[in-house]
C-alpha cells in the first residue's frame, strides 16, 4: 500500500549530510551503530507530513477524521490509502457534519482537498465548515458545553462511573501544533483566510458533465466516469502518486465525496431494485480504491444507504471500502420519545474497520455507541455500559 511505502521511505539526497553532522550529537535514545539496511544514516525513518502521525498498530500512516472519538474508535484515525463509508442517517442532518469535519481538518492541517458533490457547489461547502477550536476562549465554551455547570456534583461523579465516554478529557486540548485531530465548534463558521490559504479543488457534477455524453452500455454511468478521472488527474498532476517526489513539501490529499449513489449521480439503485446501472457504483468504488492504494490521499463518502433497495449492492459496496459506519437518527422514530435514549440524537454503528496488514479485522470492544449534537460540539458516547452499570450496582 502507499503509505507502508511512504513510511519505510527515508531522507535521499540529504541522507549523508545529516549522518555527517550528526555523529557526533548521538543520544542515549539513538541506535548507535549501522541499522539492518548496513547503512550508518542516522536520518529520520519516517516522512515528516504535517497532520499524519503512523499507527502503533502497524505503521499505517494516519490522518484525523476530524472526531477525536472516531478516530480512536477506528484505532488512532483513518489510514492512507483507505475508504470511509457513512451511510447517512434518514434526514441527512448529521453525516454531512461528519464530512464537514473531515475537510475542516483537512485545512486546519494544510492538506489538499478535492471535494465532490452532484447537489452542492464545493465552493459552498467549503464555506460552511465548522470553526476549529484553537484559542483560550474556544476551550472554555468547549469545557461549558461538555460539563453542565448546573448539574449537581454528586450526579456528575455518578455519570463519570456509570457511562463509558469516549471523548477525551478537556485537559488534552492543547494547541494546533501539539495535538492529532481538533475539536471544532459546529455553531462558528471556518476563517474565510484558512479558505483562501487552502490548496482545493472542487468537482460539482452539473458542471462537468454535458447532457449530451453517450455512454457505452455495461459501463459507469457519465458521472462516475468524469469523476475518477477528476480524481486521477489531481493525483497524477500534484504527484500524490508516489511515481515522482513531489516539488514542495510532501503533503496528502483528503477527497471527500457526497451524496455516492444518489439519483442525482445519474444513478439508478435508489430507484429500482434490479437498476440497469446496478453495478456501476460497484465498479467506481473498486477503481477508486485502486487509486487511493498507490498514492498518499484518504477519502471520505456519504452515501443513502437505506434509500438502496437491493441489500446486495449493500453488501457489494461494504466489501469495496474499508471502514463502514452507520448513522442512525432517533427522528421520527420511537426512540425519539424512549426515556432510555432521551440523552442522545442518535446511534452509530460502527459496520467495519480496516483489515491493514492484518490476516484478521481488529474489531472494537465497545459496540454500543451513541451520538449527541450538544449546541457546540458533536460527541460520541456507549449508552449501554451505563444501564448495565447501574442494573449491576450494589446499594
């Protein structure tokens, strides 16, 4: 895969001036002598990439979701070279802020994205990603809307021990620099100044593709064809690839993709059980993780699932991504009004986790999880450890 290559890769032309000059600087907590590859390089072993960090699981270079929780639920964020599918919940309120967040951290970090939508203009999007949380002040409205003052201490304690949160404590925020993943406040707006300072690029379906394209039959529909060679040419041209170092500094494409498989891809599985383009969306995303495999990018897709029919296209598309979660919002539902669920907005179901470099998928201990869209922040907690906490508990 293109991140194992990335993170085996070393320093080349500047490999013997950093050993020369840093012979004699050696620590304690450096390997003296040559290393396996018989050479005395004491340069660094992984490339530097603002915004990644390599997996202590396996070395899989990593990016942030954009949800401190999530990443830690998919083993420390989401690996390069892999596919993450949210299947969007009924009213599509909550995925697209999961995607939102995805490309905010994208621009916090200075990485390139490439954002794909067939209802809005990219351009839009972009200026409704929510605001990062940076500065002293952020952390205080963050700290008030995590902790509710007016609770009494007692039940504070009593929720500490009786529900499993994963979202990590409040001292952890740190600065921009010294932290994996941000926290970003969902009622702010992105500085307009990191927009212009970012590196994008925008695919908006009614404005690539022509209503009079013929297609073959048996093949993508116009839409996903235009669309992976979008994705194609910003790989080869900004030489995410891997075939020729790039000229600036090494960075990573974020791709984000909205709406996949909907009608207005030009897609018909929403439509009909047994479409005539049953098997385009199958083939796009088996092209698309080719691409992803041999170059340094991530990408991210939100698709409406449960408007698909056929349970077998489902099936066929869990099996082309990496890590599928499931979105599932207490709207219009009898959970809504279920005193059990009365502290949450919804559910998510964690479907799949990458198997990298793995015989077997890790799979997560916790698998009751809930989700909850406070007036800043969405959070995500396990709801049921807390019943069985209390049901077991000893007066």
């Amino acid at each position: 895969m293109a991140a194992v290559a990335t993170c085996g890769s070393g320093v080349g032309t500047t490999g013997s001036a950093v050993a020369t000059a840093s012979k004699s600087n050696v620590t304690s907590f450096q390997r003296r002598g040559p290393r396996a590859s018989g050479t005395n390089d004491s340069g660094p072993r992984l490339v530097s990439i603002a915004g990644t960090r390599p997996s202590v699981r396996n070395g899989q270079l990593l990016v942030s979701t954009g949800l401190p929780a999530l990443d830690q639920l998919l083993g420390g964020g989401l690996a390069i070279g892999t596919v993450l599918l949210i299947e969007e919940d009924k009213y599509n309120i909550y995925s697209p802020l999961l995607f939102k967040c995805f490309l905010a951290e994208g621009i916090v970090n200075g990485h390139t994205l490439l954002v794909a939508s067939a209802k809005e203009d990219p351009a839009n999007i972009l200026q409704e990603l929510p605001a990062p949380l940076l500065d002293d002040n952020s952390k205080k409205e963050f700290d008030e809307d995590v902790y509710n003052h007016k609770t009494p201490e007692s039940n504070i304690k009593m929720k500490i021990a009786w529900r499993y949160q994963l979202l990590p404590k409040m001292e952890q925020i740190g600065p921009v620099s010294s932290r994996f993943g941000h926290y970003y406040d969902a009622s702010k707006r992105i500085p307009q100044e990191l927009i212009e300072a970012s590196n994008w690029h925008g695919f908006f379906l009614p404005e690539k593709i022509s209503s009079v394209l013929k297609v073959e039959p048996c093949s993508l529909t116009p839409g996903y064809i235009k669309l992976l060679q979008f994705i194609q040419n910003i790989i080869y041209e900004e030489r995410f690839d891997g075939s020729n170092p790039q000229k600036k500094q090494r960075n990573v494409l974020r791709i984000g993709i909205q709406n996949l498989g909907s009608p207005l891809w030009g897609d018909d599985i929403c439509c009909a059980e047994n479409g005539s383009n049953s098997h385009s969306l199958t083939k796009f995303l088996y092209v698309l993780r080719g691409l992803l495999r041999t170059s340094l990018s991530a990408c991210i897709i939100t698709m409406p699932t449960h408007l698909i029919q056929n349970k077998a296209i489902i099936a066929r598309v869990t099996n082309l991504s990496d890590i599928v979660i499931g979105l599932e919002s207490f709207i219009g539902s009898e959970r809504e009004t279920n005193p059990l669920y009365k502290d949450y907005h919804g559910l998510i179901h964690i479907r799949q986790i990458p198997r990298l470099n793995n015989l077997i998928c890790d799979e997560s201990d916790v698998k009751d999880l809930a989700f909850k869209l406070k007036r800043k922040l969405f959070t995500i907690e396990g709801w049921r450890k807390s019943l069985w906490s209390f049901s077991n508990l000893k007066i």
